[in-house]
C-alpha cells in the first residue's frame, strides 16, 4: 500500500459505500457516478490494498476478509472527517443541505406531508430525500446512510444511535364497513374468524399481535402480507379481511375506503415511536434543527390523534 499523499480520498468513499451497497450499480448511484467509473474505483482500491476486496457469490458481491476489516475503521475515520466539516452556525432559510430522512410506509403517510410542509417553509432550499425502512432493524445501515429514522420500538437500532421517544398509539382492528363485524362488539371468536392482511417489514413472520395470541393459545389466519399501507386499506375495503393497526393513517382514509375501526378484543401494548440518529450527528447544528422539526410535528400529530379518539 503507498503513502497517504498517493491515496484517492474519493476511492475510501467508493469503498466505503461498495460495503454498504455490496452492488457496484447502488454504489454508483450513492456516489452520483457512472457503473463504468465505480468499477474502474474498485480496481484502484484493489490494486491499492492488494486484495480483491470484493468476490462474486451466487448472493452477490461479498467482502472478502480484508474488505471486512477494513470496514469499521474505515467508516469511523470517514465520520472524523465529515465533522470537520461542519459548519458551527445553521440557517435554515440559506441552507442547501440534503437531509435523509428513513420511515416506514406506515410513517410516510402518518407525518410527511406535515413534516414536509414545515421542512420547506423554514428551509425553502434544502433537500428532503425519504428512504423507506423495509426491515425490522437499522443495525446493518452505516451511520453515513441515515440522518435520521422515525421507528416504532419493533425496530431494532445500532447501540451508538441516540433516541427520542415521540409519543404512543394504540393498536385498532379495522375492517370494511359493510363487514358482518362493524356493528357489534368484536370478540375474540369474531377476531379469529377472519384472514388478516399484515404489513410486512420482513424480519420473519411473526407479529407482536401473534405472539399475544400465542399466550392465550390461539392464533390467526394471515390472508395478505404487503409492505404497502395504502394498498393494505384497499384490500381490506374490498374483502371481509381484517387490519390490525394504528389508527392516524386509516383515519386519513375512512371515507375513501369506507372503513370501520373496533377496538381489539384482548389487551395489548401500544405502540411507541422515536427518532433515531447517529452519535456523529448529534451536535450537528442542522441537524438538531432537523430532528426538533420532526419531533414537534410528530407529538403534535400523535396528540391530535388521542384527542380525536378520546
């Protein structure tokens, strides 16, 4: 390996983000290059550290061994260097910075019309990129891919993340409102009478509502599984299946979809939301705007919700 005055400090990028991605395609994109010029970065990076760095499976790319050391020092020695670059002072309405901001589905349609509308009208010329969270843990992300994650507490998190808690929702059952069960008090014979659509964000199949079922030595159908919310709504408006969810979403659509909501028919635990972001960001100026917007428009849109259903 040559001397640090001959190292490409954009290669370290590349293979910090061919680690991330593991597909020259992704990482190309992450670093607004073309596929050609990712792959002729690689063979820089292997010609630098002696080591193919990278060896095709039939799962894809995976790193070598080398590669896999490389990684955590890698990406800490990245992070030192973005807070060198940080700015001391923020102004939103100057501000031109790219924020990334990861929720789920569920999330999207809960908060980001607000959140975007007092993003924009206090950062007129900023950038808000969402990315949708499709797994039930964070932990593989490296802390330069997320600025900030609106997570429920099913979603496990890197332990160097700090933690905000937003707020609680209780879980509802929802249903067409011609369904047999939209007038009367739903049992847990009714419940279990009926497929389920399930949101799905993969991390195996079982549901916290699954496992309470367990305990009381019952278990569901499951009818659907999506990831999609919105298209969830649609199955359930069109079928005798029943939604197990929180209500700030399905509330939104209730005439839309001509949906009715009962209460679930056994105890179970609300669910608690939070912000999420990496210790490298948390005296970040921007940043601590960022999250304060966030969390003001979120608790105020989970208190709305209570007081609506109160």
């Amino acid at each position: 390996m040559g001397s640090l005055s001959q190292i490409d400090f954009k290669l370290l990028l590349c293979l910090n983000s061919l680690l991330e991605h593991r597909n020259v395609s992704r990482a190309a994109d992450q670093m607004q290059m073309s596929q050609p010029a990712m792959s002729r970065a690689l063979g820089k990076l292997r010609e630098l550290f002696n080591d193919p760095l990278f060896v095709r499976t039939s799962h894809g790319m995976e790193p070598t061994a080398r590669a896999q050391a490389l990684a955590n020092p890698l990406q800490a020695t990245l992070d030192q260097l973005s807070s060198l670059l940080i700015s001391e002072d923020f102004s939103p309405t100057l501000s031109q910075r790219n924020f990334k901001l990861h929720m789920s589905s569920y999330g999207s349609q809960a908060y980001l019309g607000d959140i975007a509308a007092a993003f924009y009208q206090q950062a007129p010329s900023a950038q808000l990129e969402v990315i949708n969270i499709q797994e039930k843990s964070l932990i593989q992300h490296s802390a330069q891919s997320i600025d900030l994650a609106i997570t429920s507490q099913q979603t496990l998190v890197p332990d160097y993340f700090h933690q905000l808690y937003l707020g609680d929702e209780q879980m509802c059952c929802f249903m067409n409102n011609k369904h047999p069960l939209s007038n009367t008090k739903l049992d847990i014979d009714g419940y279990l009478a009926y497929p389920h659509v399930v949101i799905s964000l993969g991390g195996g199949p079982s549901m916290p509502v699954d496992e309470h079922l367990t305990l009381l030595g019952k278990s569901r159908q499951i009818g659907l599984r999506t990831p999609h919310f919105i298209s969830a709504l649609e199955v359930v408006s069109k079928t005798q299946m029943l939604l197990n969810t929180t209500p700030l979403v399905p509330a939104k659509f209730i005439k839309q979809f001509a949906l009715a909501c009962q209460a679930i028919p056994f105890k179970m635990p609300v669910n608690r939301y939070y912000l999420n972001w990496p210790a490298t960001l948390h005296k970040d100026p921007g940043h601590q705007w960022l999250r304060a917007l966030c969390a003001q428009v979120i608790r105020k849109s989970i208190a709305g919700q209570i007081s609506g259903h109160s």
